[in-house]
C-alpha cells in the first residue's frame, strides 16, 4: 500500500474508533476533583485548593476572555454570589480562568470586576480533570465537594435555575 493511502486508512480507523468511544464525563454525584491554582489577580492570593472551601455550597466556573457567553454569565454570577454572602450564607464562586496569557483574564476582568476569587489555569490541568467540553461549563458542589450539577454554556435566563439549586443545597445539613 502506498505511503497516502496506508495514511487515509490509519486516519479512517482512528476516527471510527474514536467516533464510537463513549466518553465518560464528570456527572452528578461524582466527587470533584482537587486542585490548588494561583489566583489570576493580585487580590485572589497566591494559591488556593478546592479543599479551602470544605463545608461550602461552590460554584466553579470555568470561563475565558474570549467566551461570548461568559461575558453574560460573570456579573449575573457576582450578583448572586454577593447576595448570599452579604446574607451569610455558606456559598462561594471559585472562577478558573483558562485564557493562555493570564493578563486577557485580568483585563477582562478590569471592564468586568468580581469579587469572588479568580484562579488561573492557562496549562489547562484543571480543565482536563474536570472534563470540560466546551465554555463556560461550571460545577455545583455540595458542602462534601459532591458535584450536583454540571452548567454548560450560559444564557440569561439560565441564573433563575442556579439560584434555585444553589437554595436547595444551602437547606441541606
């Protein structure tokens, strides 16, 4: 067989092994996976672990500069996030920034400012643990770090539903 067609062929078995491999992703139920990143500002410290938040309702966001809907997304997330804390309630936004250069996160976040910690992963690691397909994709942890919900994409309206998980875990003991 020549050297084009034994390449054709290597690249058709490649993709019909690959088009019916299921691909397991992290679901409801699964524990989330640890990490320990630096924070993308100067006012997110200089590392921060998942385990740091033990005991809390978190929501983990895993967004980029470059994601049209993050940019809807970020300041619905920072007004629900600021809601609950100012009530004191144990709830907590841990952003991961997966920009290559750290420095599109920071501006971003210049015209779009948080108060919730945000983390930097432009290697990906993290990412990959959490089998992120697409962005944004964020993960509800219950108080044990059990995830109870997998957010891909973001639309408007898609806060109300948050919300209400994030009620129904804080009632939880």
């Amino acid at each position: 067989m020549d050297e084009p067609a034994n390449v054709l062929l290597k690249t058709l078995l490649l993709y019909c092994l690959l088009s019916t491999t299921q691909v397991f992703a992290l679901e409801p139920g699964d524990v989330a996976p640890a990490f320990s990143l630096p924070g993308l500002r100067s006012e997110d410290g200089t590392s921060t672990t998942l385990a740091d938040y033990r005991g809390k309702v978190v929501y983990v966001d895993f967004w980029a500069s470059w994601c049209p809907p993050c940019l809807v997304s970020i300041p619905l997330l920072n007004e629900l996030r600021n809601r609950y804390v100012n009530a004191g309630e144990d709830f907590e936004i841990v952003a991961i920034n997966l920009d290559s250069d750290p420095e599109d996160g920071i501006d971003f976040l210049l015209d779009d400012p948080v108060q919730y910690r945000v983390l930097s992963d432009p290697e990906g690691a993290t990412p990959a643990s959490y089998e992120v397909k697409g962005m944004p994709t964020s993960y509800l942890l219950d108080k044990t770090g059990t995830i109870r919900l997998v957010h891909e994409g973001f639309k408007r309206s898609d806060i109300d539903m948050i919300e209400a998980q994030v009620e129904l875990l804080l009632e939880e003991n």
